[in-house]
C-alpha cells in the first residue's frame, strides 16, 4: 500500500491527513468565528464546542502539519509545471504555518487568562501558566490573523483547484484522491 508520498505525488497517508483535517479545520473556522457573534451562556458553549473540536483533533492536526515540513512537499508532475504550481505549493506551505501558529496560539490564549480549556464534559486541562492579559490579548490577535489567512488560502486553494479542474485538466486533482505510484506520477488525469 502506497502510504508515503512519492517525488511528484502523495501516498495514502497525506490523503488521509488532508481530507480529515480539511474537514477539521472547516469545522473549526466554522464555530471559531461564530463566537464573536455571541455573549452569556450561549458564548461560554460556542467556546467549549470549539476548543473541544480542537483538543480532539490537536494530535492530528500537528500531525499533518508536521508530515508536510519533514517529508517536504511533493514536486510537480510534468503536466503541471509553470509559476501556478509555485504559487499553489506556496499557498499551501503557508495555511500549514498558520495552522501551527493556531495550535499555539489557542491554548495559549485561553490558559494565559486565567482559564481552563474544557474538552466536551470528558475532562479539563488546567492552566499550568500566572495569568497574563497582555500575554492573551497578542495570542488572541495571532488566533485571528492566522484564521483570516487560512480562510483566504482556502479561497485561494479552491480557487486554483477550480482551475485545474476546468481547464487545466492536468491530474492536480486526481493526486489529492489517488496515491501516486513510484513511477508514472503524470500519467493521471482528471
Ligand atoms: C486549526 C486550529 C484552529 C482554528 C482553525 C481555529 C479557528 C478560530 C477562529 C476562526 C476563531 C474566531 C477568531 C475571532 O473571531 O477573532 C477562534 C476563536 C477561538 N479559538 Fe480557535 N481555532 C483553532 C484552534 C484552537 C485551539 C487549539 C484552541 C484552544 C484549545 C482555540 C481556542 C479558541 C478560543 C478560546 C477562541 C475565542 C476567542 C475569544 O474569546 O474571543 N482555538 N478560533
Ligand atoms: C473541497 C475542499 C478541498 C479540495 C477540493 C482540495 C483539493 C486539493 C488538491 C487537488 C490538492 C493537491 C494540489 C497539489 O499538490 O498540486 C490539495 C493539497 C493541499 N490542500 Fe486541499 N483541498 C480542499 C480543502 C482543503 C482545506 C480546507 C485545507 C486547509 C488547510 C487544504 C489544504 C491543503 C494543503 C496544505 C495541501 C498541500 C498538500 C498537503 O500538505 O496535504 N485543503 N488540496
């Protein structure tokens, strides 16, 4: 079984990572930014639904990102060469980063206030840090700012999938579906 990736594709394993953690991250950028919009109770719940989401997936996501930096990422097939390809992997490297810099900067935030981050009613993870408003307010900003460059990357990533989709018709598509084999990595098509 083809799990890792290969020099121009990916394997099973950044198959997996990718579709489960494009659903996490929506999810997380879904009920993040619904806190805003919300006070009392109801904005006490919106947070423990989000952090709970988060904790859950918190291996997994450093996981993914983790994958990515060591492994490096994969070169373009022959059909997909040109300043596109560039851009796209750019685009990509650059969500990962911001997904780090959320993993960070959210428990972070949250225990440098003074709180605790709840996970569903399973259980609770103490802040182990002194209170630190100014500490929580720049980790609140880098929460914001990285969720905006990942909703913008997203944009831009469907945007470029759409792309390759409709008219490029270069396999771009297919690598993210179909583990690449060792050899004939361009042979695929969408
Ligand atoms: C990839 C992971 C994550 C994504 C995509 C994400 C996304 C978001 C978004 C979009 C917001 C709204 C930002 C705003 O309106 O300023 C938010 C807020 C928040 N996030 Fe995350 N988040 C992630 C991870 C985490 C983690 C790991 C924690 C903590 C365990 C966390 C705790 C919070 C809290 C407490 C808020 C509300 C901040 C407030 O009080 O206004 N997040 N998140
Ligand atoms: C319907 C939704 C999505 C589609 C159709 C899609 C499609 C694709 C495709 C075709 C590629 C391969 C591009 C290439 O290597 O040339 C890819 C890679 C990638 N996608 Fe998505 N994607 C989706 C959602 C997301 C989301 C929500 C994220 C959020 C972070 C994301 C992050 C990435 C990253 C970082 C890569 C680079 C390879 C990797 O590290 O897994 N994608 N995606």
């Amino acid at each position: 079984m083809p799990w890792k990736d290969t020099a121009t594709g990916y394997g099973w394993m950044s198959i997996a990572l990718h579709w489960i953690t494009a659903v996490w991250i929506t999810l997380l950028l879904f009920y993040g930014n619904s806190i805003g919009a919300l006070l009392g109770a109801d904005r006490s719940d919106a947070i423990v639904r989000h952090t709970s989401i988060a904790i859950t997936g918190y291996v997994l996501l450093w996981l993914r990102v983790g994958w990515r930096f060591y492994f490096g990422h994969p070169a373009a097939t022959q059909k997909q060469r040109g300043a596109a390809f560039t851009l796209g992997k750019w685009i990509h490297l650059t969500m990962l980063v911001a997904v780090g810099l959320m993993l960070i900067s959210g428990p972070l935030m949250v225990w440098s206030r003074g709180d605790d981050i709840v996970v569903f009613d399973w259980f609770v993870l103490s802040t182990p840090m002194a209170t630190s408003f100014a500490l929580s307010d720049f980790c609140s900003r880098v929460h914001t700012g990285s969720a905006l460059v990942i909703f913008l990357g997203i944009l831009l990533h469907l945007g470029g999938v759409y792309k390759h989709l409709a008219f490029n018709q270069d396999g771009t598509f297919t690598k993210i579906l179909i583990p690449s084999k060792p050899s004939g990595d361009d042979s695929c098509s969408d």
